[in-house]
C-alpha cells in the first residue's frame, strides 16, 4: 500500500520500508512519529479512503542537505557577495502505511 503525504509544504510518496529525507522535524533519532496530513492512497491501483489511512515513521537522523552556495555580483560596480546554506532535514524510515 501507499500514501501521498505533505509535509514542510512537500509532497512524497510513501510505502512502508522507504526512506526518506524531509524538512526538518521536531524529535530524536529513534522516535516513532505519525504523518497526519496524508492527501491519498491506495494499493495495486485502487484507492483508499486517505482519512482512514495513518503513515507512521522512525526518524533515522537529524542531518543537514548539501551546501548551497548563494553569489551575487553587479558588473562594474565592485560588488561581490558570497553567501552559503545548510537546509535541516530530518531523515525517516516508513514503518506502516495502515
């Protein structure tokens, strides 16, 4: 079975036993948290009424993304601005679509 759930403003879906990386959420590496906001499911092609559906998950790890690097420049004008970003995530292992 899978599930169509949003969470930090994306959408992802989900089976059980997949991985995932999200924006970050709040807990501990080992917390069992339950996905509320599921928008759709279903299994070998029918779908499922998504208001019964519960998405339960393991955070695995709080981590960081890769490093994006932010650079402006004005030609002619001697401006240069160099600026970098870590997004938080928060990595999680489904364990039941139900």
């Amino acid at each position: 079975m899978f599930a169509i759930v949003r969470t930090g403003g994306k959408q992802y879906r989900v089976a059980a036993g997949d991985k995932i990386a999200v924006e970050k959420l709040a807990g501990e590496a080992g917390d069992t948290i339950t996905l509320g906001d599921v928008l759709l499911a279903g299994k070998d092609g029918e779908l499922a009424d998504a208001a019964a559906i519960t998405v339960s998950a393991e955070i695995i790890a709080q981590a960081k993304s890769e490093k994006v690097v932010v650079f402006k420049k004005r030609r002619r004008h001697n401006y240069r601005r160099k600026n970098g970003h870590r997004q938080q995530l928060t990595l999680l292992r489904i364990v039941s679509v139900a």
